[in-house]
C-alpha cells in the first residue's frame, strides 16, 4: 500500500495485478488501483480534476487529464472518506504511475494534492523494477 498526504488530506493507493484480464503473450498486462482520500482537514474540499504520470517498464511515459475520478468530481467534508477502483493496461509487465488531483476548498481556493508513486508489478516481470 502506498500513502501520501497534502494539506491534511491523505491519498492511499493500492495496486493489483489483474492475471484474468491480461494477455502476457499479446503483451498487455492490466492493473487495477484502488484510491483511498480521506479529508483529514477542517475544511469541506472537492475534487476537480486529475492528472497522471504512467510509465512502462521500459520508459515510455503517458500523461493522463481528465475531470473528476470515475465520473465524479466528490465533495469531501472534514473527516469524510471516498474511495474508488479503477484500472490501467500496459504492454510491459511492469511500470509505475504517479499523480495529482487539484481540489478546491470551499472559499474557492484550488490547490493539488499529491497521489504517491506506486509500482505496477506483475508476476510476469523477471525482476521487479520498481
């Protein structure tokens, strides 16, 4: 499990390697993550937008806009949790995906919050490079 927080909101994700939707001898090997934000803070927050760094296992990186988290944009009052699964493909066994999600307070700043780097790793990869 991987964990970082900003500005008292905390962003956990877990990754696992999904064997029945993958094709090793095709070439594509499917992730899902499950995303965990909980506002630790004393304010109502919600989430705007996204933005994702996806990189192979050889180097090739992929960036990701988009509005929202599986077709939502939640509003986060102090202590609430929301938590979502979603998924990525990759021709390589393995790689990595970092991000951020910009959210806006309720007195209308706009701020990122950090979604920590974490592997994609399959039993697929020789040796893990992550």
């Amino acid at each position: 499990m991987y964990s970082a927080t900003t500005n008292a909101i905390t962003v956990t994700v877990q990754p696992t390697f999904l064997e029945d939707q993958s094709e090793p001898q095709a070439g594509r090997f499917v992730w899902a993550y499950h995303i965990r934000i909980n506002n630790g803070g004393n304010r109502t927050v919600q989430l705007l937008n996204r933005h994702w760094e996806i990189t192979d296992g050889i180097g090739r990186r992929q960036e990701v806009h988009g509005t929202g988290v599986v077709g939502e944009q939640p509003v986060l009052k102090p202590g609430q949790t929301f938590e979502y699964t979603s998924g990525t493909p990759l021709t390589t066994p393995s790689g990595i995906m970092v991000g951020t999600y910009q959210m806006e307070a309720e007195d209308g700043e706009r701020f990122d919050i950090a979604v920590p780097a974490f592997s994609l790793d399959s039993p697929h990869q020789a040796v893990r490079l992550n």
